[in-house]
C-alpha cells in the first residue's frame, strides 16, 4: 500500500517536473570547445573532475558577464581562470567554509550569483535538493568539484600530453587532453582538445575532430622540444 | 571674498587631563589602553616614559608612576565641557576627537589670525587646560600638523596657499594609516614632498582611491568649509546608549536611527560615502576602524559593519560614533546608480555572506606583479579596496611562463624529489642539479614517476634585503600520467606550490 502511494507520488513529481522543469531550464552561455558536448542549462548541477574544467564551465556565463563564486578552494588559481575566459573581477571568493555552514553560505550566494563553484565537505541528499530547487528558480548553475548526491553531468578529462617540456629544458607550453562528458556510469561525449594550445587559447583539436571517440586512440606521449 | 581659514586646537595628552584632580601635576601619571601606555603627563615624561610602553616596562623606569585605566566617555565629557568657554567665542566648533578640535576662523577678525588664535587659546586656558596648541591653515589636516609643531599656548600659522610647502618637510607617518605609511617606505618615500611630488594619475593607479586622497591632502587640496557645523570632510553622528549594550544584535537593532540619521545627511548634501570610520565607545576603551565600501554605504551596510565589529569587540558598548571618511559627489556615482541593479543585489547577498562568516571570509581577488603564482595573486577582503604591493604590467625576470596553473596553494606543501640513485635532488650555487636528474616525486603521501621537467629557474627573491634573501629555484614537472606540477627547492627542501590541473 504504501509503496504504491509513495510509486504515485515519485511519478505525479516526476510529471510536474517534466511540466515545469524544461521551462525553468535556461540554456547559458557555453565556452565553444564545451558547447558540442554539453549545452549548460541553469539549475544544472555539473561535477567536474580539476579545477581547469570549473574554470572552463565559468568562462561561458562569466564572460557574458554572470556573476560567479567560488566556494571552498583556497587554491584557486586566478590567473589560469583569467586566461580561460572567466571575468575575474566579478567572482566572489568564499575561500574557508566550516561544513556547519556550507548550505546557508551557498543557499545565501545561490540568490545572487549566476554560477557557484563548490568544493563540498559535506552534503545531505535533502539539503542538495533543497539547493537545487532554490537554483532552478534563480536560474543559477552549480559546478562541483567533488562528490555531489546527483549530477546531470560529469566533466572529466584524460589522456593529457604535454608540449614544450622535455628533461630539463624548455617550459610548459600546450596540453591536449580528452574531454569527456558522463551522465550517470555512460560517456556521452569526448573531443579531443587543446587546453591551452601554445597561443594560451582553448580550442578543439583540429586534426582529431570527429574521429577521436574510443580510449587508446591518442597514445599519451611526450616530446620534447629544442 | 576671502579663502576660509582653519584653525585646530590641540591639547596634547588629553587622557591624562581626566585625572587633573585625581592625581597632583607633580606625581608621574599614565594613562594604559589595552595594557599599553597610551598618554602619559610631562613628570612621567621627564622619568622615560612613552607612548606604546608596556606597563611593566613603564614601571621599571620610573618606580612611583601612579597607572590608570583609559576613561573614554570621561574624556569625551570633559573636552565637550571645556569647549563651552571656547564656545561663547566661536562657532561652528567640531570635535575631532577628545582633546582635538577644529573651527573656522573669522575672515575678518580684528587683528588677524593672530589675534583670533589667542583669544581662542585664552579660552581654552580660562577653561582650566594649561597646555593647548593652536594650527592655522587652509585646511584642517595642515592646521592639525601645524598645531603639533606649536609650543604650549602658542599658534603655528601657516600661510595662504602654503600647505604644500608646509607638509613636504614632514615625515609620512603623518597620515597616521600604518599600511600605508609603510608600503610608501618600503617604495623608498620618506617624507610627504616626495609623496606630493608624484602626478595624480599615477598615485591613483598605484594606490587607489585611498592614496589619492592622501596625496590630495599632501598637496594642500582639502574641502572648503560649507560653513556647516560640522567639519565638512566628516559627517558625524553618535549615539550612547545607558545602560552599555553587550549584544552585538541589540547593538546593531538600537543604531538603526543613528544609521538613518547619517545616511539622510548625506543624501541632504547630495553626496555618497565610501569609506566610514565606526567607533565604539566602552567603559574604558575605544574600537575604532575604517570601512570601505566598493560603492557606498546604505543603511543596511552601515548596520551590517557595526554589527560585524561589534562581534569581535570585547566590552560592552556604551556608545556609537559613525564618521564619513570619504565623500564623493552623487553625480560622479550616477552611471551606477542607473546601470548597476545587479551589483546592488550581489552587494547585499555578499553582505549577507559575511554576516554569517565574518567579513575576512569573503575576498575578491586581483592579479598583482610578482614571480611565483602566489604572489601574483592578490586578495582583499570583500568590500575593501586593495592595494597591489607589486605591478602586474612591469617585467618579472625569472617568474614562471605561461599557462598559469589553476591549483595556486596559498601555503606550498613539503615535497620531495629524488634522482635514479634515490638522492634528493639539490641545486648547486651556479645552477647545476646535485643527485642527478629527477625521476620520482613524492606529492601528499604518493610517489609519482618522472616523465619530463624543465628548471631549474634561480630566484634570488628580495635580493636588495639581505636578511631576507632567499635562494629558491623552482621547476615544472610531469608525472607519467600527465599532472604536472610547479615545484621550488629552497636549501634541500622541495615544496610543491602549483598544480596545473
């Protein structure tokens, strides 16, 4: 009896989210070497595997001029961010959060910014979707660098290769990694990209576009350069 | 019609003026502040003690040196009482804080500045205070340095037009802003001319809104007076409240008319506030600390701050005081009044933020000169503005190429890099690697094998300072997998600085 009411009620929600949800969805603006892959919607939440892929998710909404946060990465490194497109200047910094007050701080920057970037310590399924909900109605986005009870998508990266440095000469200068997108345990999508390439810009790698779909077709390698 | 004149009225060791009855002229008296002498009479003076002394310290210099505690409202009591004397004689009288005062002086009193200035002090003496000094000027700032210069109960005027050449002499602790005074030391800057001396637009660019104001001051540009019965460059209101409040929201809740008040004077006068100074008043001692603003204050930020330093104030509160620090013209602000709705609500919800955390827990973030990542990074606590130690657009010799890492840890973690015989790597005087080429790194517990590195890059940082001068060498890292790391070897010692992941 009960499990059939509580079956109504997962699948009455489900219909009101099919209702309402594509409407409370925008589509934001998404860094060309992403938007192949993945269109960035508001209310969304996207893990990402390193700080460089957070930076990559910002760069879209930042540089249409979004406000963004980062919360709980001390590290983060403004300068790379600067350089991927991300408008520095309108980033709020929250760098330390005690865990007690991690939900109230991104509850409270959830009502003013555009996009969150969280390091999360710890996180309840209930007060995840308490987030979530908050975000889809101040069509805010919210990247995760870390654990998160449910993503619409994973950003990850793979076979990165380096340029430019060899055994003790030269310096680091271009990587071409994989980015991957997952949703849920399947790969939906993988490109082959500069990140940067030796002009510090990210883009598609043009000679693998399209044909790079399946691991071991990039043989990570390093070459050295005089 | 003539320049406004001003004049300040200085008594110097005010706090210890509160015990004039208490205790005989000839008995050494201090007077402490959070343990430390904060004024001290001319006998204690005579037997070695200073300003800034411990009270041990004190003691042992002069053995019958009668100690007390800071009486704040007392003195605040006591110099508001004194200046009703001075009162009958002038207008327009502002209190800088007790025992300092500013006033303008009579464009055509009878005799000159001169004449006007010893009337005043006659006052002030009539009114039972034996040592007060007197400054002339064109603006209130000079006329306070040209007081301190002045012999008891003499006057120092300054000429017309004369505040440049007054102030360059002087040394730039004068400004009386620590940090500023010092990195303008550091920059090799002495003394105020040599401040003065520097064009506008490059001391904005180097210092901001903050240090122009200083440089305008150096140069003798102040406000006029607007003839109000306050100092123009500060509005003022305070409020006491009995019995003292230990409650930092009550505190907060019962300063409301007080923020009010403020705000609707500045909205009278058409100007905007940027900078605020917050003073709360205890039994014994003052906190007082300035504010900025990226905008300016409403009523809701002005709350928010008293409440913030109130949290981290240790006595109970017996009284408010809000001063403007800086003013600028609503009109220069019009374009964002108009254009920034979004601001304003990140403004607030940022507020909110620090409300929860502590205003240190929120910064914006700046890239500043510098050779190692971190020290490019410049962060300032959200609402105040920075002031970048080091140019972004000079050269760095030695600083890492581009790409920039995006992991910049604020503290480098203990690493450790070996060759193919299991010796840490070190770097010799001239460069040259010592235990051969890198082969494994040992990052948070875990050994990586050594793909590709590049290095070493000597920095001599701080070379100019001997006692601070390091050698560091830094290198980029591959591990087999691709992570690459930025890595410095100081005395043997590697640390891991930078991820570029």
């Amino acid at each position: 009896m009960s499990s059939s009411v509580s079956a109504v009620i997962a699948d009455l929600k489900a219909q009101v989210q099919r209702m309402e949800g594509p409407a409370a969805r925008w589509p934001m603006p998404t860094h060309p070497v992403l938007s192949s892959l993945l269109q960035l919607r508001s209310g969304g939440v996207y893990q990402v595997a390193s700080p460089s892929l957070a930076m990559l998710l910002m760069a879209g909404p930042s540089s249409a001029g979004a406000w963004c946060a980062v919360v709980g990465i001390p590290q983060f490194g403004i300068e790379a961010a600067r350089a991927i497109g991300v408008r520095t200047e309108r980033v709020v910094y929250v760098p330390e959060v005690q865990t007690d007050e991690l939900f109230n701080v991104v509850a409270a920057l959830i009502e003013v910014v555009d996009v969150v970037v969280l390091a999360p310590t710890r996180v309840t399924p209930t007060q995840a979707a308490r987030l979530v909900a908050r975000m889809r109605e101040k069509h805010c986005l919210l990247a995760t660098w870390g654990a998160w009870p449910s993503a619409d998508a994973r950003l990850d990266w793979s076979h990165i290769e380096w340029r430019g440095v060899g055994l003790g000469h030269g310096n680091l200068q271009a990587r071409r990694v994989t980015l991957e997108v997952h949703r849920g345990d399947r790969r939906t999508g993988a490109k082959r990209v500069w990140f940067p390439d030796v002009n510090l810009v990210v883009r598609e790698d043009e000679q693998h576009s399209g044909s790079h779909t399946g691991e071991g077709a990039v043989v990570p390698r390093l070459r050295s350069v005089p | 019609m003539s320049a406004r004149r001003v004049a300040v009225l200085w008594c110097p060791d005010w706090p210890v003026m509160v015990y004039r009855d208490e205790v005989p002229n000839d008995v050494p008296l201090a007077v402490l502040a959070s343990g430390e002498v904060l004024a001290c009479s001319p006998a204690a003076r005579e037997q070695g003690v200073r300003r800034g002394m411990r009270r041990r310290d004190a003691q042992a210099r002069c053995p019958e040196l009668v100690v007390k505690e800071r009486k704040l409202l007392r003195e605040i009591e006591l110099f508001d009482h004194t200046l009703t004397t001075l009162a009958a004689h002038a207008v327009d009288i502002s209190v800088l804080r007790p025992g300092l005062c500013a006033l303008p002086v009579p464009s055509r009193f009878h005799g000159g500045e001169l004449a006007a200035a010893a009337v005043m002090l006659e006052a002030m003496v009539t009114a039972g205070v034996w040592d007060v000094r007197c400054g002339i000027a064109d603006g209130v700032f000079a006329a306070e340095q040209a007081a301190r210069l002045a012999g008891v109960q003499e006057v120092n005027i300054v000429p017309l037009a004369g505040s440049t050449e007054f102030l360059g002499p002087l040394p730039v602790e004068i400004f009386g802003d620590d940090d500023f005074t010092s990195l303008l030391k550091r920059l090799g800057l002495a003394y105020v001319s040599q401040f003065s001396a520097l064009a506008p637009a490059d001391v904005h660019t180097r210092f901001g809104a903050l240090g122009l104001g200083h440089h305008r001051v150096a140069n003798g540009i102040e406000r006029a007076w607007l003839g109000q019965s306050v100092n123009p460059h500060q509005i003022s209101r305070e409020v006491f409240f009995e019995p003292a409040l230990d409650n930092s929201e009550t505190l907060a809740f019962s300063s409301r008319a007080l923020v009010a008040d403020f705000v609707a004077e500045l909205v009278k006068r058409d100007v905007v506030c940027t900078a605020a100074t917050i003073e709360l008043i205890g039994e014994r001692d003052m906190g007082s600390r300035v504010w900025r603003h990226p905008r300016w204050f409403s009523q809701a930020d002005l709350t928010d701050r008293i409440r913030w330093q109130a949290r981290v104030w240790a006595e109970p509160v017996a009284g408010v005081r809000i001063l403007s620090e800086t003013l600028e013209s609503a009109g220069d602000q019009a374009d964002d009044l108009f254009g920034g709705g979004a601001e304003e609500a990140v403004e607030r919800g940022v507020a909110r933020v620090q409300s929860m955390i502590g205003p240190e827990g929120v910064e914006a973030q700046q890239v500043q000169g510098g050779r190692s990542p971190a020290e490019r990074r410049l962060a300032s606590v959200w609402g105040e503005r920075a002031v970048a130690e080091r140019r972004a657009d000079a050269p760095w010799p030695a600083s890492i190429p581009a790409p920039a890492p995006a992991t910049v840890f604020r503290e480098p973690h203990a690493a450790k890099v070996v060759g193919a015989e299991g010796h840490v790597v070190a770097v010799n005087d001239r460069g040259g690697l010592l235990g051969g080429a890198p082969e494994r790194v040992l990052i948070d517990q875990q050994w990586h094998a050594v793909a590709a590195w590049a290095g070493p890059w000597p920095v001599d940082e701080r070379w100019w300072d001997e006692a601070n001068a390091r050698r560091v060498a830094r290198f980029q890292v591959v591990g087999v997998d691709g992570s690459a790391w930025l890595m410095s070897v100081d005395n043997g010692q590697w640390w891991l600085e930078a991820v570029y992941d």
